[in-house]
C-alpha cells in the first residue's frame, strides 16, 4: 500500500529548508512558512492516523526499501547522468563503492535561466541539471501537469506553485545522481501541494484540472513513462476523494457551495472553467473503494435544498444537469435509489415534493406554493388589461415547456440505465400519488398535499412519457394489463369507489379469481399508463375544483366592494370612513391576490399543448375502457350484469375523462380541432345505452354535458358531426336521453335538487337538436312504445311546473325591487350591511329566475317539438298522463294572460331569458297539436283549478293584437277555443245528470268518479288506475302503507267496476 509512503520526509529540520531555499525573503516572511510548514506536518500526522500508520512502521518501510535498493545496485550496477559542459548527456557506470567525482565548480556566475510555459522537448534519458535532478518527462508531469515547481521561478504559470519545503525531503531519495519521480515521491509531492495554500485554486478544482491534462497528455502519446501516468491518475483520483470526504485534512476544501462533496456542484453543473468529465467520475468510480454514500448523499441533499429555493424563472437546468450526469453510472444509481431523500415511507404528500429528489426536481413551477410567479408577473393582477395577462401567459408556459422537456429528458436517461431504475421511479411515483390524494378532499390540508404546479408537472410529464405507445389508432390498448391495476400489486385502490360493485365485492372476485391475476412481469406501457391516470386524478380535477372556489370567492369580493362603492357618497365624511376605506383596500389585495393565484394556474394548466396531450392520453384510455368493458364488441345495450372486471375498476377512470373533456370543451374547444373524438362517443353511448354499469349518476350526466357542447348554438358552432358518427348514437341515444332524464333524479351531489335541472337542461338541448335531423325523429316515434317515455313524460312535466312557477315568482320580486331602486333614496335608512343584504339577495333573484326561466324554455320547446307528431301523441295522451299534461298548461295559461299576469312586467325581460309573447305563442300552439285529440279538450275542461274560458279568450285577442301567429294558425286556436266552450257544456251537463257519486265509487285520493277501479295489493285499497299508475311514476310504494308497489302488482277490481258500469247506466235512462 502506497499511502505508507506519504510525507515521508517532513521530518527535516525546518531552519534548514528556509536557509536553502529562501536565502533572500525576510524574517517575516520565514516565520510564516515555519507556520506553515508546522501545520503541514499536523495534517501529515493526522492522515497517517487515519490510516493507522505510524512514524516507526513508515520509517522502517522507507529503510527496508532503500536496502532493496542498494542490493540491487550490488548486483547489477548502475547507471548515472552526467551534465557535461556542452550540455550534452553521456552516461556513466559506476561501482556502488566508487565515489562519484563531483562536478568542476567555476567562479563564473551561472546564467539565469530563460523559462517559457512551452514544455521544453522531452529526449530519451535527458536529465536537467539541477538540486534535483529529474528526467525531463519527470518534470514534465511536475510542471505541466501538476503545476509543480522545485526551483525558483520568476515567471511561473497561472496557478502553478513553488514548492521549496518538499525539496530536501526528496533529496534523499536521489540515487545514482537522480531523483527517480516513483509513486512514493509524487505521493509526498502531491501531499506538500494539497496541504499549501494558493489563492484561487480550490483544491478539488486542482485534482479536476490534473486529470484533465493527463488524459491530454495521453492523447497526445507524449514519450513519458505511462507507468507515472498511471500513478498519477491513481494519485489524483485518491486525494480527490480524500477532499471530499475529510476536506479539514488540506487547504482551499470549501467553495461557494459549502465543503466537502458539495464543492463538485459548480463542477456538476457546468459552472466553471475547468470541466468534470464523465471519464474522471467513472475512473473514480472504478477506483474509489470506501462507502460512496458519504460523498453523493450531500450532493443529491444540496440538491434537494437548492431546487427547493429556486422560482420557475431561476436557471434549473444546470441542477437537471447534475441529476442526469451522475444517475448515468450504474453504481450511483445503486445508490441514490436507497438513500432516504428517494422515497421515504414518513413523508406526506407535501415532503414528497420537497424532501425527495425526483420532488425537487418537479417542483419549479408557475402554480408553485412560493408566490414568486405572482411577484414577478401578476403583482397587481386586479388591474391588469388582457394584453399584459396574455403576454405573462406567453413567457411562462415557454419556460414551464422547457421544463417538461427537460425532466423527461432526465427521466428518460435515469430510466434507460438499468432496469432497477425503473422499479424505483415507479414506486416513488405511486408514493407521490397515494400520498396526495388528501388534494381530491372537499376540504384540503395544505401542509399535507402538494402544491399544485407540482402535481401539474407530474400530469405534463408522464403525459410526454406516454406518448411512446399513445398512437392515433391506440394500437397498444392491448398491451395494458387491467388486472396489475385491480390487483392492487401498485396502486392501493381499496378505498376507491368502484364503477359498479362494493369493494367487497371486488376484492372477492380477486381472492377467487373471478378476476385473474395480472401478468408476472407487467410491461412498462402498464404500469405508465396507470400511474398516469392516477397523476391526472390527484392533478388536473383538484385544481380546476380549485380555480372555481377562487371565481366564487371573487364573485363574492366583486360584489362587496360594488356595494361599498356605490355607497361611498354616505360613508366617506363620517367616522365610519376610515373603516370603510380600510375594507376597501383589503378587499382589492384580496383580489389581487386571488387573481394572481388564477393567472398562475391558468398559465400552466390550460396550456394549448399541454390540453392537446392529455386529450390524447385520455382518448387511449377510452379505448382501453371500451376494450374491458365490450371486449367482442357485442351490439348496444350491453347485457346484464357488468363485467367483473369493468365493474371493480375505480371510478376515477371515467371520472378524470369525462372531468377534463367537460371543461375543455366548454371552455377550449379549439384545442381538439384536430383531435379526433369518435372513440369518445362511441365510449358515451356505450355508457348510456347501458347505464346500469355505472351506478354513480354523476358520472353520467357530465357525459350528458359534454355532449351538449356538441350541439351548434348562437354562441358555438359546436361539434354535431359527433352526433351522427356512428351507428349506435343513431340507435339508442335518444332513448338513452330520455332514461337519463328520468334517473338523474338522485345526482348524489349535496345539491342534487338544483343539479338535476341543469343536467336535464342539457339533455332538453340534445333531444331538440336531434328532433332535426331525420334519422333521430325516426327513433323518437319508437320511444311511445318503451315504459321509459311515460316515465320521462312525468318528469318533464314536473320540472317544467317547478321552474316556471319558481322563475315567475321571482320575477315578480325583481319587479318590486326595480321599482324599489328607482327611488334614489332608497338605502338612506339602510346601513352598509342592510344595503349589501338587499342587493345581495335582488341578485339571487336574478340568478335563479334566469336559471329557472332557461329550463322552463328549454322543457316548452321540447314540448312543442314532441307534440307535432300524430304518433308521440298518443303517448302524452295515456290516462295516467293526460289530466297533468292538460292542468300544467292551463296553469301556465292563467299565468301568462290571467290577472296577475302586470306582476311580471319587467324591464330589459330578455336578460332573464323571459320573452312572454314566445312563451304564449309556444303554449297554444301545443294546445293546437294536443286538441285534436278529444280526450284531451275533456280534460283540460276537468282541470277545476285553473281552466276559465275567458283565459281562452283573452289569450286570442292577444293573439290577434300582437299578430303572434298567421292566419291559419289564428283559425286553428280559435276553432280549439270553440271546442273547448262545447266540450265545457257537455261536461257541466254530464256532471249534472250524474248528481252525488256514491263514496264507494269515488276515488280515495280525487274524490272523482273511477273509470278503471284497481286493489292494491297490500293495503287492499281501491283506487282508479289513473291515479295509481301517476304516483308510481314518482314514487314505487303504496300510497297507504309505503310497501313496495309496482303496475304489474295492481289487481284488477272487476266488481266494482260493474257496479260503477250498472250506477252509469241507470243514470242515462234517467
């Protein structure tokens, strides 16, 4: 072991060295380099301590090996230079016993050598004459590579140094007229180096720097004795983990970056003049044979602290840089993976972004927790015009790109080193995901979760990663095994809802193997492609949940400072002004705060690209979802029950598509321009068409949504193509709308009353749309014939008499409240608070009775169009419809032209979406289409509670007056309007001649005449058909008792409907 040489003749006597060496410096500079020299001896001890070498065993190694040496002169002789006067060398063979004559010393003074930084010519054997004499190609490797010098210089070289204290050390290892430059004496001199200060010269910069000129030297296959290049590149690779480790041991061990392995980060990262090449880390590497942990654990921590620091508009590349370079080595990748800052079991979501490698390196982000973006672009973001917003827009996601590109640039290298990498990045990142699902919560712990830029760099990324095998044909659906994600061999799925079945029972068909076990070893497309999926699930939705909590919050600051403002006339000369202006200036910040935040997500999450990729992504999991849940492709409906293997899988695979496709579409259509999206709806209609494999409501009516943006309207031209894509829309989505409409009764949602309106609103849009379009009308006159249209009949009547009677009512508010606000003084009794309270609730006013007025057209409408055909009719006309059909218009009648109706006279009505004339136009031409069935006039003529033939009338003068209608189809209304006076007759004469009704035959709920008596089955009771079969519509138990109750459970009460027939009649031969 070569380290037992080291410093081997530190011993001398200092006094000495400075008489030889530096005959000209001062006192004060001789004292210096005694101090010097005293502390270099220190270190010496030290190091031979480490090594547990002590002086008498380095003593005895140096007088055993000088004995080797001088037997092997006995034997064979040796060979001395000589410099001869001319210059020139001649060699000289003398006995070990002979003295050597010495040189012939002259007065004359001896010239001043002429020193170049040109490496004199190195010749075979040349010596230079010297104290120390050494072959040229030896100091050669002294001055030129290691930037040593032995002599005085009055010109060294940049960073080169004078070394005297080392010179009578190596004297005595002169034989034979010369200093042999073995691996013992470089070691010394190497030593003497390392352990001097020299200004701007780290010391791990210095050991780089001699590396490199080796491997220059090398390459330039200079004649120097390879062995001492070797020996110096061992030399130099061992200080050099030597100064990293144990950096008290030499001088110049710290940098900017700090001391010890830190010192290599400028070298890591590009920073400096003098390059760390990926030959000296492999050679050192390969050399280096102590606990590498003690010098990368730093290095990858300082890491970690740095990225942690650095904004999005910081330089993170040259950190990317350190990353890649070193994980490119096998071993260190052997490493890192291990180390705790990789995937500790301790962190949450919140450490696992900021305490472990890969987090850091995700982190830097426009949406990050640190509010630098909103400093530095959106600082007064309240005020900011569209331009600016635009142009800050512009600049951040042109960095956040970059950033992508080059994380999976790194990932891609990291991955491609071995196959353990794999196996480590995967399970950091379902740790990363599983660790932040605590950011899908209603209620989100912040210490806890991620930030949001970070989540968004997980989605950007993998959905770039994906892109290897997400094709535009998805030809490599197959290659994704959906057992590895039910197995839970990655993904801890136990809590998650399933599609459609208990996690019991999915954990049973798994225990079973009802569903079988993934493949032995999962491909890498699967276990991608489902990480991602679950990144989009933690990313992408819980920020845009995000981004619409802060609109409501600054709808509802908007709405303040509008009332503060608009008193401010009251409040600004009053004590109170202080404190109003105060609330005024927290509110703006407020809002300037919020708005930053929306601008910084806005930047990275609606990134054109970033849309475009993940739709892609997404369309090849529809494709993926389609293949488990029809893998032969078997016609629509899909037969019951669901596949086990589609009905346990989580139901973030459809939410997270159907989630981003809603308010992409909605909000950034153009970015699927040129995406094809009939794979989509070939995955919705297969979802509709068979809705029992999705149990969640929810889930199907954002499908239901995002159709509707498909529909053209005044404000998009939408997307209807889609519409008439496939064979199977054409068949079943019409009826799949009309079930829907029925079953989104019950959303699930907390405010499920309200949502199923808006849902069925959409589901109002399509229906008209495809009532246009002659393939679909055909369906539509199927639809009668399935127990599903009266069902949704019902329906459509309920809703359409809640929202108009709810909207209408509101509208009446809003009249009082307009004529209330014209009065200037209005609010001069009112404090702030009272004023604010008032508005506030005018405002919800509007919002309802827009809302409300904008379903009650939309359920009109589809009552008109459905009521144009002969053969729909027939299915409005059934006896448990007809009489609620018939009371619902009348209703709406007596609101629109009775007596009350001034109450509605609104200005600027259109803003509510109320336009009374088309209203009423609508409302009697579906009393045209309805009329010509008799048994419809009879009952709206029964209709006791709003039918009044002077509303007839009066609605036909308006008609009249305000030319609502053409000739032809004033003709018709007035001809219904006569038949509605006959038909009024004829009924008032029929309940005339029946007189009182025997109670037995009346029924128990109308106390009307029973036409069609039925018992029910459980409550014995009877009832008449009619009146039964509308409750069950709503509600499947007996009205009585509230046991269950269905139509085919009802008994035919054949009796009493005799003798209701025999009462009959014996009343019309009266």
């Amino acid at each position: 072991m070569f380290l037992k040489f080291r410093g081997g003749g530190d011993d001398d006597d200092d006094n000495n060295n400075d008489d030889e060496n530096n005959n000209n410096n001062d006192s004060n500079k001789d004292k210096m380099e005694t101090d010097e020299k005293a502390l270099a001896e220190e270190r010496r001890r030290k190091r031979l301590e480490k090594f547990q070498i002590n002086d008498e065993e380095l003593i005895a190694a140096a007088a055993a090996q000088q004995q080797q040496q001088q037997q092997s002169q006995e034997q064979k002789g040796s060979t001395s230079p000589v410099r001869t006067p001319n210059n020139t060398t001649t060699t000289t063979t003398t006995s070990p016993l002979k003295p050597v004559a010495p040189p012939i010393v002259t007065n004359k003074p001896a010239p001043t050598p002429i020193v170049t930084n040109k490496p004199a010519p190195i010749t075979k054997d040349s010596i230079r004459q010297s104290d120390i004499p050494m072959t040229e190609s030896n100091y050669y490797v002294l001055e030129k590579i290691f930037l040593i010098y032995l002599q005085p210089n009055n010109n060294l070289p940049q960073k080169s140094i004078y070394l005297p204290s080392i010179n009578e050390q190596i004297k005595e290892e002169i034989k034979d007229g010369q200093l042999k430059l073995d691996k013992p004496v470089l070691d010394r001199i190497l030593v003497e180096r390392l352990s001097t200060k020299v200004q701007g010269v780290p010391a791990v910069e210095y050991l780089i720097s001699c590396f490199n000129r080796i491997q220059q030297t090398i390459k330039k296959k200079m004649a120097i004795d390879q062995q001492i290049l070797k020996d110096s590149t061992e030399l130099v690779l061992l200080y050099f983990g030597l100064v990293l480790t144990i950096p008290d041991m030499f001088q110049n061990t710290s940098s900017s970056y700090g001391i010890g392995p830190v010192q290599l980060m400028p070298y890591l990262c590009g920073e400096t003049t003098e390059e760390l090449t990926d030959e000296f880390i492999f050679k050192f590497l390969s050399e280096y044979q102590e606990d590498l942990t003690s010098i990368f654990e730093p290095i990858f921590l300082d890491l970690i602290k740095i990225l942690s620091t650095t904004t999005l508009t910081g330089n993170v590349f040259p950190y990317y840089k350190v990353f890649s370079r070193l994980v490119q080595f096998k071993v260190i990748s052997d490493l890192v993976v291990t180390l705790p800052c990789w995937n500790s079991p301790n962190f949450n979501g919140k450490e696992m972004e900021r305490n472990t490698i890969l987090g850091s390196l995700f982190s830097p982000s426009s949406a990050s927790d640190d509010g630098s973006t909103i400093k530095q672009y959106f600082s007064n973001a309240s005020t900011m015009n569209k331009n600016t917003i635009g142009d800050s827009f512009i600049s951040i996601r042109q960095i956040q790109m970059n950033i992508h590109n080059g994380l999976v640039d790194l990932l891609k290298g990291f991955l491609k080193v071995q196959q353990e990498n794999k196996e480590a990045f995967l399970s950091w990142l379902a740790s990363a995901v599983e660790k932040n699902l605590e950011r899908n919560k209603l209620q989100v712990d912040r210490t806890k979760a991620c930030s949001d830029g970070f989540a968004l760099n997980l989605c950007a990324v993998l959905v770039l990663l994906c892109e290897a095998f997400v094709d535009i044909d998805c030809s490599k659906v197959s290659m994704v095994d959906t057992n590895f994600l039910l197995s839970g061999k990655r993904h801890d799925i136990t809590k998650d809802t399933r599609l459609c079945a208990t996690s019991e029972e999915a954990d049973q068909w798994v225990k079973d193997g009802t569903i079988e076990k993934p493949l032995a070893h999962t491909n890498f497309i699967t276990e991608t492609f489902f990480s991602t999926l679950r990144a989009l699930h933690i990313g992408i939705n819980s920020t845009y949940e995000k981004l619409k909590l802060i609109g409501r919050n600054l709808q509802d600051i908007e709405n303040n400072k509008r009332v503060l403002l608009d008193s401010k006339i009251k409040w600004q000369n009053t004590p109170q002004g202080r404190l109003f202006e105060g609330q005024l200036d927290l509110l703006t910040k407020k809002e300037d705060m919020l708005k930053g935040i929306t601008y910084t997500i806005d930047a990275q999450l609606f990134e054109p690209t970033f849309l475009q990729k993940t739709a892609s992504f997404l369309l090849f999991a529809t494709n993926w979802i389609l293949k488990v849940i029809n893998p032969k492709n078997t016609p629509l409906p899909l037969p019951l029950p669901a596949p086990p293997q589609f009905a346990a899988l989580p139901e973030f695979c459809i939410e997270d598509i159907v989630d981003f496709f809603t308010f992409v579409i909605t909000n950034f259509s153009q970015v699927l321009q040129y995406i094809k999206l009939e794979q989509l709806m070939k995955f919705f209609i297969t979802i509709l068409a068979t809705p029992e494999y999705v149990k969640n409501p929810y889930l199907k009516a954002k499908i239901i949504e995002i159709i509707s943006q498909f529909v053209p309207s005044k404000y998009s031209k939408g997307n209807p193509i889609l519409l008439e894509c496939n064979q199977d829309v054409k068949d079943h989505m019409v009826l799949a709308l009309m079930r829907f409409y029925v079953d989104i009764e019950f959303t699930g949602g907390h405010n499920q009353f309200y949502e199923k309106f808006s849902y069925r609103h959409y589901s109002s849009l399509i229906l008209k749309y495809l009532w246009s379009i002659p393939d679909f009308r055909k369906k539509f006159t199927e639809t009668p014939k399935d127990p599903i249209f009266i069902k949704f009949i019902n329906m459509l009547i309920n809703d359409s008499i809640y929202v108009l009677d709810e909207a209408l009512a509101k509208l009446a508010k809003i009249k009082e409240n307009q004529i209330l606000f014209d009065d200037p003084n209005w609010d001069k009794d009112l404090t702030p608070e009272q004023r604010k309270e008032k508005i506030e609730q005018n405002d919800l006013n509007e919002r309802i009775c827009k809302s409300n007025l904008n379903l009650a057209n939309s359920n009109i409408d589809m009552m008109l169009f459905l009521s144009s055909d002969k053969t729909i009719i027939s299915g409005f006309m059934r006896p448990e419809l007809i009489d609620r059909i018939s009371a619902m218009m009348n209703y709406f009648l007596a609101l629109i032209v009775g007596p009350k109706c001034t109450n509605l006279k609104v200005r600027e009505p259109e803003k509510y979406h109320f336009d009374p004339k088309l209203l009423l136009n609508q409302l009697t031409e579906i009393y045209v289409n309805f009329g010509r069935d008799p048994r419809f006039l009879q009952s709206v003529v029964r209709d006791g509670r709003s039918f009044k033939n002077s509303l007839f009338q009066t609605c036909e003068k308006i008609l009249q007056r305000e030319r609502l209608k053409n000739d032809h189809e004033l003709d018709e209304f007035s001809k219904l309007v006569i038949k509605l006076e006959q038909v009024a007759k004829e009924e008032e004469q029929a309940e005339e001649d029946l007189g009182d009704i025997p109670d037995e035959f009346c029924d128990p709920i109308l106390s009307t005449l029973m036409t069609d008596p039925v018992i029910l089955p459980s409550s014995k009771t009877v009832i008449d058909r009619q009146t039964i079969l509308r409750h069950l519509l709503s509600d499947q138990t007996d009205p009585f008792n509230r046991s269950h109750l269905t139509p085919e459970m009802l008994i035919d009460d054949v009796e009493t409907k005799k003798k209701i027939d025999e009462w009959l009649a014996s009343k019309k031969k009266q």
